[in-house]
C-alpha cells in the first residue's frame, strides 16, 4: 500500500513497481526539511568549534566552546535556570490539567466551554503581548503590590522582575498562566473518549475520587499526557521571548535561560562560536528529554 500523489488515497502497489518509487512521494518535504533545519543546524555546529565575532576570520577551537559549557558558571547557570523553570512550564501545567480534568469527570459543569477557552487564551495570545502584560502586573507599582497594599499585606509587595531571589519564580509564573490551558484541553479531550461504563463500575465498586483517577482516568490519558509533557518541556527550553521582554536575563543573569544566552552572545557580546555551541547543547537536551518521555510513555502502555 502507498499514498498517491494527488488524492492521498493508500492504494496497493504494483507488481514489479520498486518501492524506491514510493519515496519520491515524500522528496520535496525532504528537500524543504533539510534546506530550512539541517543545513543551519550542520552551521551552527561547525560554528561551535571556531572562536569568531562575527566579522574577523574564525579561528578554530576545537571542544573549547563546549568545555565551557562546563567550566564557565556564566554558562551552566542558564542551563540550571531552563531546568528549574520546567518546574512551571512543564510539572505544574501537567499537574493542574490533570486535576481539572478529573475534576470535571466527576462533577458535570455549566458552561464548560466557556470555561475552555477563557483557559486556553493565554495559547491564542502572542508570547510579547503576554510578556508585556505581566511585565506590567509584576512591575513595583503594578496590580499585584497595589492589590497586596490595598488587603493590608504590603510588607510582601516587591519588584518582583527586579529581585534576584523573586525574579526566575515570577517568569515560571507566566510561563504556568500559559501552559495549564494547553493542557487542560488535552487532558479533556482525552477523558471525554473514555467510556463513562468504566467510571461508573469504579464507583460501585467503592472506588473514591483518587482511585478513581488512578485506575480509570490516568492510564486513559496516558498518549494525552505524553504529548503534553513533550510540549510544555520544548516550550519551557527555548523560551526567550518572555525572557527578553520582561527581564532580558536579569537581574544580573538571575532569569538567563540558554535561549536568551544565544542571543545575547551572538549578537551582543560577539561570541558567535561560544553561542552556536549554547544552540547545539540545548537541540540536544530538548532532544533528549522529549524523547525520554516518549520512551517512558512507550514501555508504560508496552
């Protein structure tokens, strides 16, 4: 069976006809695939080994790029700062979704749809225009201090995007804001597929409220929640633009994340070699995390 070219249709192939002619099929998203992500991906490899500004000629630099990532502490804090913010980006949407959805397959709510997009809106919303949202909620006389003031608790009022300790929590705040639609909506469509029998037969069986999610509604989700954790840890690993407009990696570098550090090498500090090598450790790790998930997922359903 293959695919025709023009209606999409599976038909079967003919006798004789070599199978290398079901290949060409998928050529030219071949061609586009490796002009618009391999080659610039095979660049910035190549980059990585050269020390070079941008202008003068490249030196070679062997691993030495690459030896930084582990030796320089201005480079391994943003790559602490991305894990510790998959904490928001990735751990408390899946978690909140969940609970939503076992929620909501229990208890029957009005206006669900509603309920659904005003949570998925932060999906619909341009990155910058949240950013600058939040930047101007969380700023020193922003809504929150001033609605921390007005309930008598302005001793915890601060600048939030300003304060070493604060800053990195408030941007995994936004970054939580963001995610818990997407997943939410995820996680419904999933329960909404699941026989409501199997609910049912777990409650007269005695089953309460946690067994419940635990036997029925949990092992239902489970491709639902493989999906969601790969697209919360990509979005969490390359955020910048977040980054960019609401701290721009400060205080210090207190909100530095490797995205954010590739821009700020390559076209602020003119260290393109050591930011291209920034780029292809984190394809790695996002790689290596999302497929680790996959693998997880794969030998739980196995």
């Amino acid at each position: 069976m293959k695919t025709t070219a023009l209606t999409g249709r599976y038909r079967r192939r003919a006798p004789g006809e070599p199978r290398a002619v079901g290949y060409l099929y998928i050529l030219p998203a071949l061609l586009v695939y490796a002009v618009f992500l391999l080659y610039p991906f095979g660049q910035s490899v190549w980059l990585s080994f050269l020390h070079w500004d941008g202008l003068t000629a490249a030196t070679p630099a062997g691993f030495g790029n690459y030896r930084d990532l582990f030796g320089d502490p201005a480079l391994r804090a943003p790559f602490a700062h991305a894990l510790v913010l998959l904490v928001f980006y990735s751990a408390l949407p899946v978690a909140i979704g969940l609970l939503l959805a076992a929620a909501m397959s229990r208890v029957r709510i009005h206006g669900m749809t509603f309920f659904r997009t005003v949570l998925f809106l932060p999906q619909v919303l341009a990155l910058i225009v949240v950013a600058v949202a939040w930047r101007s909620i969380l700023a020193p006389d922003g809504l929150l201090n001033d609605t921390l003031r007005a309930v008598g608790l302005g001793s915890l009022a601060r600048p939030w995007l300003g304060d070493y300790t604060w800053a990195l929590p408030a941007v995994g705040v936004i970054g939580t804001w963001v995610g818990t639609g997407l997943c939410m909506v995820l996680f419904l469509a999933g329960v909404q597929r699941v026989p409501r029998e199997l609910y049912e037969a777990a409650r007269m069986d005695g089953a309460g409220a946690v067994r419940e999610f635990f036997a029925v509604t949990l092992p239902a989700l489970r491709p639902h929640l493989a999906v969601a954790l790969t697209l919360t840890i990509i979005a969490g690993l390359r955020n910048f633009d977040l980054i960019y407009v609401t701290t721009s990696g400060g205080p210090g570098n207190a909100t530095s994340v490797p995205a954010y550090e590739v821009y700020h090498r390559a076209f602020e500090t003119n260290q393109v070699g050591s930011a291209a090598a920034v780029g292809v450790a984190l394809t790695v790790l996002i790689f290596a995390l999302t497929v680790t998930v996959s693998r997880l997922v794969e030998g739980r359903r196995a």
